[in-house]
C-alpha cells in the first residue's frame, strides 16, 4: 500500500505543479512550462529573421508534430510516468543504495557558481554517454531513430524523440545527480533553461558556431552533421553532444567537414518510418523494422 501512494502523490504533485505553471501559480524561474514557450518563440524568431537555409520553409515539414513531441516530451510523459521514479528512490532505499553511499562529490560546501558549473558538466557528460549507447545498440538505435527521421532541421526538433529515450534518459540523470551526493543547488533552475536553449539552437535553422567557445559548447552547424543522411566511414554517429561539444573533440567523436548546411538529413531507410506520431510511439518494439 505504500507503493502505492508513493506513485500516487508523486503523480498528482507532477500534475498540480504542471496545471500551476500554466496559470502562474509557481515562482517564474520555475515555470518550465511558460519558459519553453518563451525560449521556443526566441528561437524561431532568430530562424526567421536570420535563417540559415533560405530554401526551406517558416512552417518546415513535420513543424506541426515536431511542436507536439515538445510538449508531449516535455510535460505530458513527464507526467505519466513521474510516480515510477519515485518508486525507484523507494526500491533503491529498501536495498541500502543510497545518495550517500555512492556520492562522488558533496556540492553543497561549494561556491554556488562552482555548484552550477560541476551539476551542469556531470549531467552532460552522462547524457553524452548514454547519447552513444543510443546510436550503438541496436535495441535502442530502434528508438532513437525517430528523433533521426527529421528531414528539415528546426528549433522543435530538439525534443522529437521516442518516449522509450525518457525511460533510459531519466535514471541516468538521475544517477548523475546521485553521484554528486543526491545534491542538487537551489539555482539548478538555470542549468536547466540553458540546456533547453542550447538544444533549441543547436537544431534550429541559423548559422552560429560561437567562435573560439565552439571546442566547448555545441552548435548548430556542429550537430546539423549529426543529423547527416551520409556518416564517415564505419561511424554510427559524429558530434554526439548535448550541451557541450568538449567531449567530442576530447574522445575524438566530432566531425564537422563544411559549414554551408546543405546536406541530407535523416538515415538510410528513413522512408520506412511510420509518418504519424501514433505510430512513431509503437515503433522499435516489433521483432523486425
């Protein structure tokens, strides 16, 4: 019975903070809801007013179900399954792993800017990590297709992707934030909106590199040759950062030929792949695709 209500109330307080959010009921700098709006609208308006490939269009192919996959990703998963991670927590707990018992560092002693850096570098670099499995075991590779089948590169296709990625992403996260004591700084807020922004850049139709601060933050022009249709020889994947380009030029993942943004995008065998979000969600679990 416990269990039960551990899901229970982790559900509904998901929900309510959720339903809050959207009618300003949450401090401002915790609104995630309204924050993804106002930086999606940011973006997009730099991919209008600067774009990078003239040729394509201001409601680009799948503009529409890229838009859902945000809020669906973001908010409505989210949701759905918010209890399960909660009965993680009491499941590890009732076999004595703990925050405590695996902490690699304590942040709390830290300076708060130094908290902010080391919660926002672990985080990416274990997201960086699972990034990869994603592209070499097959089983997920099944999943993280749907996040590769975007032809026409925007700001929305940053949160297109398979909900079976939220089941592998999140515990791994979670992981992270273990291994850094279970500590999490009172600001982490802002680490997260500046990953929402980067990753919106990073997919969105403008030409931005960052000059000399390329070799450390991912960009457009860096992740667009992770969406290329053609990879280098014998590579399941270049470019795989998230937030952070370092580690790719660190391991000796990046590729970045050119920079004019004409090229194919999507994967051999792209045209197979259900067109229809309904679909797209059932997708990876059939025996042959």
């Amino acid at each position: 019975m416990d269990l039960f209500y551990v899901f229970v109330d982790s559900f509904w307080g998901t929900f309510n903070w959720t339903i809050n959010s959207i009618v300003f009921q949450v401090p401002w700098y915790t609104n995630y809801f309204w924050g993804l709006i106002l930086i999606s609208l940011s973006v997009w308006g730099l991919e209008i007013l600067f774009p990078w490939r003239k040729e394509q269009k201001l409601f680009r192919k799948d503009f529409g179900l890229d838009v859902f996959y945000m809020f669906f990703n973001f908010f409505l998963f989210s949701i759905a399954i918010s209890g399960f991670y909660d009965l993680l927590q009491y499941f590890f707990n009732a076999i004595g792993v703990s925050t405590k018992s695996i902490a690699l560092l304590n942040l709390s002693e830290l300076p708060t800017l130094i908290q902010l850096v080391v919660f926002f570098v672990v985080l990416d670099f274990v997201q960086w990590v699972t990034h990869i499995l994603l592209h070499k075991i097959p089983l997920l590779w099944q999943f993280h297709k749907i996040h590769h089948s975007v032809k026409e590169m925007g700001f929305a296709a940053h949160l297109r992707y398979h909900w079976m990625e939220n089941i592998l992403y999140k515990p791994l996260k979670t992981f992270g934030v273990m291994l850094l004591g279970g500590f999490e700084p009172e600001q982490a807020y802002i680490v997260h909106f500046v990953a929402i922004t980067i990753g919106h850049l990073n997919h969105a139709n403008i030409k931005l590199s960052w000059g000399p601060l390329k070799y450390v933050l991912n960009n457009p022009i860096m992740h667009l040759y992770h969406h290329a249709y053609v990879l280098p020889k014998g590579k399941v994947g270049v470019n795989f950062g998230i937030s952070l380009s370092l580690w790719d030029y660190l391991f000796k993942t990046h590729h970045i030929p050119n920079s004019d943004g004409s090229i194919a995008l999507g994967f051999p065998g792209d045209e197979k792949l259900p067109k229809t979000f309904l679909k797209q969600m059932i997708y990876g679990f059939k025996s042959k695709q």
